[in-house]
C-alpha cells in the first residue's frame, strides 16, 4: 500500500476530533470557493444533498453530524480511517453502508491538488450524495460485490467506481451536470469536465471498466449517466457478468501519456 505523510487525527475520550485553527480555515477556504462553482453545475440530488446535511463553513464539521443525517435519510454512516486503507478495508466499509472518512485535511500548499482523500474530499464530495438512495444503493452493492471479487476482477471494478462515484456525469434537463466525487472537490476539474476539451461518452457499464485512467491528472473522457436513477438500476444488473465481459475484451488504449517516471 502507498504512503502517505498526512496522519488521520484521533477522536478524544468523547468521540471528539480536535483540529486546530488553521485547519478549520483550510476547510472554509475549500468549501465557500467550491459552492460558488457548483451553483450550475452540480446535479440537483447532490443539491438536495448538501442542502440537507447543512455542513459548516467556519469549522471541520464532526463526523457525528453527518451521521446523523445519512442515517435517516439512506440507513448510511461514515467511519473514521486513516490517511490510506487496503482495498479489503474498503469493500468492507461500503459492504456494511460506512463509507470512510480520513480525519485529516489537507495543507495550504496543496490546497487545489491533493492525491490522498482528505475529510473535505470525503465529506463535501461524497457525502451529500449518500443522502440519495439511488446512489446509496449503487455504493453498497459495489462495497459487497468487491469484498467477494478477486485481485483482478477489483481491479475492473475499481474502474467501474473512478468513472462513476468519483468522476460521473448526468445529464439533465438543463444539461450535462456532475456527480462524480473527485469532480465537486476540484475547482479545476469542476470547470474543465463541462468543457468541450474532455471527451464525453454515454454511459456504459462494461465501456466504463475497459478504460485505463491516471489518477494525477485532468480527466481524458467521462462517462455520463441518462439520469442518476441508471446507478440504481446497474445495481441491480449482474455487475460481476460485466466483469468478465470487459476482461474478455480487455483494456482500451489510454487517453493519456504515460506517467513520467
């Protein structure tokens, strides 16, 4: 597994997580710049979402107010991990509706990149739309198919979750809008997925696996959902078949040049 020089802080006796004054201003300066671009360009579920867990702007929030609404609202939770977790780990978090949560938050010299997922990635990305059950369905499933899939087949999977929950579109009757995780964290991103720079392809499961990615840069092509009610129904769809379709076929040629060495 891959190292990390963030360190996840520990909750004190009363379940507390203490961050100090810096790190609450990382957290301010994130979220106001990111509302701001999302206003038109976020789908209306993650919205909703945002509007309903009603996170703070002046502070980290807590992991408990944010249980507190994805419990009532999809029976979700989030879970304390640290800064990188195995792929075991992983499944079995989503396997059991947890989704994992880094208590750490990225420093101002990283502010507009950052490798790692950090609590505003996890949080602000992720966590509103766990509030809506279609996607909430799609990530547990993925989490219990993951935990019984092998080596290869996670690794297919894994692609199916970058295309989807982390770099997603939708479109709309407004238009194209995002739902992916790793775009609404990224003020860059944000603006260049809706650019006619990217390519952009309808959604398809098995297409969606077959293509390489590189997690360090800008996005070569996203793939874009009809509606976001299509997540719940590949969650009911024989998502380990497409497995096995797509590593009969086999990779795509990547988008992208290779990582310099």
């Amino acid at each position: 597994m891959k190292t990390t020089k963030y360190v996840a802080r520990e909750p004190d006796a009363h379940g507390h997580i203490h961050y100090p004054d810096a790190e609450h201003a990382v957290w301010q300066t994130l979220i106001e710049r990111q509302l701001k671009l999302l206003d038109g360009r976020a789908c209306q579920e993650y919205l909703d979402g945002i509007e309903q867990l009603a996170l703070p702007h002046d502070r980290i929030p807590q992991l408990d107010e944010i249980n507190r609404v994805l419990q009532a609202t999809t029976g979700w939770q989030v879970a304390r991990v640290p800064a990188l977790i195995p792929f075991q780990t992983f499944f079995e978090l989503l396997a059991s509706k947890r989704f994992p949560v880094a208590t750490f938050i990225r420093t101002p010299e990283e502010l507009d990149y950052l490798q790692e997922p950090d609590i505003f990635h996890e949080i602000f990305g992720h966590c509103p739309l766990l509030t809506n059950p279609w996607f909430a369905e799609f990530t547990h499933t993925y989490g219990q198919l993951g935990l019984k899939a092998n080596k290869e087949e996670r690794v297919y999977l894994a692609r199916l979750y970058w295309m989807t929950i982390e770099f997603g579109l939708v479109e709309t009757p407004a238009g194209q809008r995002i739902y992916g995780g790793g775009i609404l964290s990224s003020p860059k991103e944000t603006l260049y997925c809706l650019s006619d720079e990217p390519e952009h392809q309808v959604f398809n499961v098995v297409e969606a696996m077959r293509t390489p990615y590189r997690i360090d840069i800008l996005q070569p092509v996203y793939f874009v959902l009809p509606e976001l009610r299509r997540l719940f129904d590949v969650a009911h769809e024989d998502i380990m078949g497409h497995v096995r379709t797509a590593m009969q076929l086999g990779l795509h040629q990547p988008k992208f040049p290779p990582k310099a060495a």
